[in-house]
C-alpha cells in the first residue's frame, strides 16, 4: 500500500481509493478489516441521515485508513447527503456512493478516508487576538 499510495501525488492517491471503493475494490496493497472495540469513528451529523457504522468496514492501507459506512435518509422527503457532514481529527476525505440525492428511506455508502500515524495534539496553543 505505502509504494501504491506515495507514487502518485497526494490527491490521486485519494482519487485512487475512492474509486476502487466504488467499484467494490479494495485499493493497491489494502487489506479488509473490521473494526475493533475502541476504534473511533467519524462524528457525523446531518438533519435527517443516519448513519451506522455498526457493520462498518475498514480497509487499512499505509498512510489511510478507510471506513465504510451506511447512510440512510429518516425523514419523508428527498434529502441531499452533505459529504461535510462527518468530522474527525485525521479526516482526509470524505464521499457517498452510489447516491447523493436519497428519496426517504434510501440508503448509500460513505467512505471516510482517515490519515494514519499522525499525532493528535490536544494541547496545541493560539495566541488571542486580544491580547
């Protein structure tokens, strides 16, 4: 996965993953997985989707690190799916497919690419601006 993903430019290498996902491929060197106990999974939040990572796959490449979850529209009118609405420290890069546009109680697949191996910092500093 790392030779796969560093021979091509940063975006490519996301360009890359996403569209083996849509044709039910896993990317150059990736591996299946599930997730495991602790795991943490992307905050999303949109009006009217849900989504469920309880059946969630994972797909673990060097530098990414992809899950798959389901999307389903709850209300009773067409919703479009707003890709920002999944959060998460080491996101990358966020997609639905098939659809975007779900009638109620259609669902979709989105894929969330995670980067891997970075440190999160939570004591990071910003100086005021009213100081």
């Amino acid at each position: 996965a790392r030779k796969w993903e560093e021979s091509q430019p940063y975006m490519d290498s996301i360009r890359g993953i996403m569209r083996a996902l849509a044709l039910n491929k896993l990317p150059k060197g990736y591996s299946l997985a599930k997730l495991a106990p602790g795991d943490t999974v992307p905050a999303c939040y949109q009006e009217g989707l849900d989504v469920d990572f309880s059946r969630s796959q994972v797909m673990l490449g060097h530098n990414f690190q992809v899950l798959v979850a389901v999307a389903s529209n709850v209300t009773n009118q067409p919703l479009l799916v707003d890709e920002t609405a999944c959060t998460h420290p080491t996101l990358a890069a966020a997609s639905v497919w098939p659809n975007n546009l779900l009638e109620p109680g259609m669902k979709t697949e989105i894929y969330i690419v995670l980067r891997v191996g970075e440190e999160q910092t939570d004591d990071s500093q910003r100086p005021s601006l009213l100081n």
